[in-house]
C-alpha cells in the first residue's frame, strides 16, 4: 500500500483537477452535445452518431465518443455533467494507464513523472474537461501502448492483437488520426521481441486484421445499409463513410483539399507549415512546455539507457515523432487542441529519459545532459508564462537554472534537495496553466486551454457566421418551438449544426441540421426538403447566419432561399422563423402529390 501511495495521490490530483467545477462550462460542444442528447433518445441516433433523434444526419465524424456520452446521457439525463464527466474519468484512466506502461519499462519513478506530465499538460486538462472525441482517442491509444508493451516483452500474439483492438476502436473515435502510432507500435515490435522474424511478421499481420476489424465493422455495417434508410454521413457529399474516412477527414487534412470546408485551404491557410508551428504562438501554450526537453532527453537518454528503456523511448519516441511531423505539415484543417495526441508521448519520454540519466548522474556526460534539459525546460516555460504571469516566469526560470546548476554538481549535491527543485521548474509552469484552464469555463467548436480563454472562436456571439457558436434561445423561442412539436418529425430546420444544436438543446426538440456542420453537405437536397415540408414532418424554418463554402452542395443556401420567396416570416425575440404550412405550399403551387 505504501509504494502505491504516490500514484494514488497522482490519480486523486488529476481527478479533482479534471472534474472540479466541471459544469461551468454547460453543454461544452452543443454539437456532440446535441448529438450525444438524440443518442439518449433513440438507439438509431445513438448507433449513428446523428445530430437529431429523428436522424436527418450524422455528425462528421465516427461515433464512439457519442456513444459513451449516449450512454452516460441516458443513465443519468441529459446535463452537462453526464456529458463532460465521462471524458473526465478517461482522463485519470489515462494517466494511469500511462504510468502502467512506463513502470513496465523504466519502474516507477519513471511512470509517475510520466503520469504527471500529462495530467499537467493544459490542453490536456482542456480536453479531459471537454466533449470532443480526443478523449477517448488518448485513452485507447495509451491503451494500445500499454499492450504493445506487454506484447514486446514476451512476443505475445494476444497483447499483440488487444492493442489492435484498442487502436482499430480509436479510429472509431477519430478516423484516421488514431493510426499515426502504429509505426511506432509495429517497429517496437518487430525489432525488440524476442522471436523469430517470420513469427513476428505473422504476428503483426493478425493484429493489423484485429485493428481491421475492430474499426471496420461499423464502417461496413453503414456502408450496406440502404441511404434511404438510415442517416445522412455528415461531412460528407456522396453519403459515404469510406468518402468521410478518406477525404475530408483523411487526405485532405494533409493536402488542405477538403471539400466541403468553409475555411483554409491549400498551401497552409489554416496556419504556417513546419516544425515551428507546435511551438508558435497557438499551439505553444497548449502543448509545448515540455516539448524540447522530451527532445532533448529522447536523443541524450539513449545511450545511457537499459535494453527496456530503449523499448521504451522507441515506443513514444516514435509516436511523438511521426505524430509531431504530421500536425507541423498538414495544409488542412487543424486545431491546436489536437496536440492533446502528443502529451502522452511527451510525458513517457520526459520520465523515461529523466530517470535514465539520473540513475547515470555520476557520468559527466549524463550529467550535463540532465542539466541541459533542465535549463531548456526553465527557458521554454519562462517564454511561455511571460505573457501571462512575468513573476511566475522569472521564478520558474531562476528555479530551472538553479536546478541545472545542481544536476551538473550531482556527485556533490543532493539529490534530496535537487530533484524537488528541478520537479518544481519542470511542472510549475504548466500546472499553473492548467489550474487557470480548469478555472475557466470553455465551450465552443474550438476551445483553447489557459487563463480566459474559454470561449475560443466557438464562444464568440455569432462567431464566423453561426458556423462554430450554437445560439442559447430564449423562452419565448423554446415555446414557440415546443408548440405541437410532437406533430412533426422536426420541430425546426435550420442551416448548419450548430445553429441546430444549441435550439435542439434548449427546446429539448429535433432540429434538423441542414446541410451539416458547415451548411455545405447536400442533405437535404432541396426536392427532398419540399418533400418533407409537403408531407407536413417539419414545422419551423429558422433562419441564421453562416458562412458560404467555396466548395460543396449549395443545397443548404437553395433551401433557405426558397423558405424566404415561399413563406412569411415571423420575429419572436429576435430570432426569424417560418411557420412551414401547408397552405403556404399551396399558395405556391407545391402540394405533397406534386412532391412524390
């Protein structure tokens, strides 16, 4: 019980940092959120990932994160807690999957620095506070570490194959991304197992058709389903998972040509290109604390490290890497909260190569290693807090340089009055970062971790057209919306997800969202929507803001031209809506025998 101690406190930590005043920051994303409510309503939604219980579309991306929020939903109701508390709870199971893995390797020092790194990484504790996908891609692809570890230690076919598994259900979280560790995960395999090539090589090849299967099922089970009878696949313009998968969530996040998008572009329009790009200014803050040094002591730690360690610092060196490289060059769409996929590497690393040199100290060149580390830590976080808190900057710094100075002395200085203070100057900074971010309540499509900075371009009133902020309506719009609601299939339509989300989740009725999170998907076409309204299954058409894509379906903006020239719109606090009657159809010459 007592060599469990320090981990239990390091759990303790990471769950009150992780779930305290949780709430604050309400639906989080209206757009899982409001497809996390229609799951608790129906098992169709729920099994789809669609934005609406009466299934107009799905969201744009796969739908395991939705699933645990569906579920979690329908236990405990619809709420802000039942939604944010599940990734919550991943995060503490990452960190302590994380300091499993590495203790495996590098013993138990090595597994709580770890440990800690991560649960004191803001966009960490960002995104362990928030209801995007990335937490349960974190939690499962640490999982398939964990299992590549074990695999590699005694060339097991079945660990082997669970991290598989565990990466095949993270692509079910978030597509392709998931499959940035597997050269990490086949490479430590195939070089440090103790087996004999062809055996490994088979091996391999089954735990690639476990991953196969365990992602593919649900992308084959919509793909044979009839179009008509199941939801539109959002984000995508032929109605196909395979063309989500490959397209605007694949390729085209590395080429920039995503069709479909509202923004970027080519040629790097969602920010600078390169190795700089995790270190600038966006994406700085987020992740890049301990960044250099896990650079730093990857290359120095090696060769003072055991055959395990080196196991090791292949394992999350090379997810760091490959991972790394791919966010600086993507041209397409990028968001600096990705980056959560690097502190888990960042973290084995920095505990890893830390206790490796350590326990070398007394060789000089160990030693400056160490030192050196140190320093860049200190100097690393100092540029990084100095914007914000020029106090805590210089305190840090003075703390890391003090701590180098003691590193490079250690065969005469302490060790119990060194390491406090270099574990001081290493997670000061970002822990202090991550306090500040947890004290702020964050929503939006694209939060941001630190000190007010909650709202993001998502939380700004009408930010970029309606395409990122979902609207809160007032009572008198939740009553009109509600009125004889359950005579339609959709109480309401209305251009873009969000825009849906946020009356969907205050009215507590489906909304369709047409043409999907950027307006841009051709669902419905505009025959299908004069269709539906002709059949008398939606109610209100509202009307709103959002931005127009240079690429994609027009059908949304068709659809809202032809509302405006075929009904009369009415204001109700602010908020345009069309009642969608059929006598107004009549008026313009469609009745529902012309629509079939």
């Amino acid at each position: 019980m007592r060599a469990r101690l320090p981990l239990l406190l390091l759990l303790a930590g990471t769950a009150v940092l992780y779930l305290w005043r949780l709430g604050d920051s309400g639906w989080a994303n209206a757009y899982y959120s409001a497809a996390a409510q229609a799951g608790a309503e129906s098992w169709t939604a729920w099994f789809y990932g669609s934005t609406d219980p009466a299934n107009a579309i799905t969201v744009d991306k796969t739908p395991a994160s939705l699933w645990v929020m569906g579920l979690s939903a329908r236990l405990f109701g619809v709420n802000a807690w039942s939604i944010l508390a599940p990734q919550a709870l991943m995060g503490v199971a990452s960190v302590g999957l994380l300091y499993a893995t590495v203790k495996r390797t590098s013993g138990r020092a090595a597994g709580l620095i770890a440990g800690a790194v991560l649960a004191l990484t803001p966009v960490a504790v960002l995104m362990f506070r928030f209801n995007n996908p990335d937490a349960l891609l974190v939690l499962l692809l640490v999982a398939g570490a964990y299992c590549t570890v074990r695999a590699t230690e005694a060339a097991s076919a079945r660990w082997l194959a669970l991290a598989g598994a565990a990466v095949g259900f993270a692509f079910l979280a978030k597509m392709l991304q998931a499959f940035l560790v597997l050269p990490a995960f086949g490479l430590v395999y195939l070089l440090a197992a103790n087996a004999r090539p062809v055996r490994k090589l088979v091996h391999l090849t089954a735990a690639l058709g476990t991953m196969v299967v365990a992602g593919g099922w649900w992308v084959l089970a919509v793909e044979l389903v009839p179009a008509g009878s199941r939801p539109y696949i959002g984000g995508s313009q032929g109605d196909s998972v395979l063309e989500l998968t490959l397209g605007y969530n694949g390729l085209g996040r590395l080429t920039g040509d995503e069709v479909g998008s509202v923004g970027g572009g080519r040629g790097g329009g969602w920010g600078g290109t390169g190795w700089s790009r995790l270190l600038g200014s966006e994406m700085g803050s987020q992740i890049a604390w301990l960044l250099p040094t896990a650079l730093v002591l990857l290359l120095s730690a090696w060769w003072f490290a055991s055959r395990s360690d080196r196991v090791g610092l292949g394992l999350w060196g090379g997810w760091l890497v490959v991972t790394a490289a791919v966010f600086s060059f993507m041209n397409g769409i990028i968001h600096a909260y990705y980056t959560v996929a690097l502190a888990p590497a960042i973290g084995a690393i920095v505990g890893i190569g830390a206790v490796a040199l350590w326990r070398r100290r007394h060789d000089a060149i160990a030693a400056a290693a160490l030192s050196g580390a140190v320093a860049v830590t200190a100097l690393q976080c100092y540029l990084l807090l100095a914007e914000w808190s020029t106090g805590l900057a210089a305190t840090v710094l003075v703390l890391g340089l003090l701590a180098a100075v003691g590193l490079f002395l250690s065969s005469v200085v302490p060790a119990a009055a060194v390491v406090p203070v270099a574990l001081a100057a290493a997670l000061l900074g970002p822990g202090a970062y991550s306090v500040a971010t947890a004290d702020t309540p964050h929503s939006g499509a694209i939060p941001s971790a630190g000190p007010g900075r909650g709202m993001g371009f998502g939380g700004m009133g009408g930010g970029m057209g309606g395409l990122l902020s979902a609207p809160e309506p007032s009572a008198e719009v939740v009553s009109v919306l509600r009125a004889d609601a359950d005579s339609y299939t959709w109480a309401a339509a209305v251009v873009g997800s969000n825009n849906a989300a946020g009356h969907q989740l205050g009215a507590d009725v489906p909304v369709m969202a047409v043409g999907g999170f950027n307006g841009t998907d051709p669902a419905p076409t505009l025959e299908q929507f004069q269709k539906y309204v002709a059949e008398g299954r939606v109610h209100y058409f509202i009307a709103g803001s959002m931005m127009r894509g240079e690429t994609g379906s027009d059908a949304a903006a068709r659809i809202a031209e032809w509302v405006d020239e075929t009904f009369t719109a009415r204001t109700v606090d602010g908020v345009t809506l069309y009642e969608l009657t059929v006598s107004g159809l009549a008026a313009a010459g469609l009745t529902a025998d012309a629509q079939r």
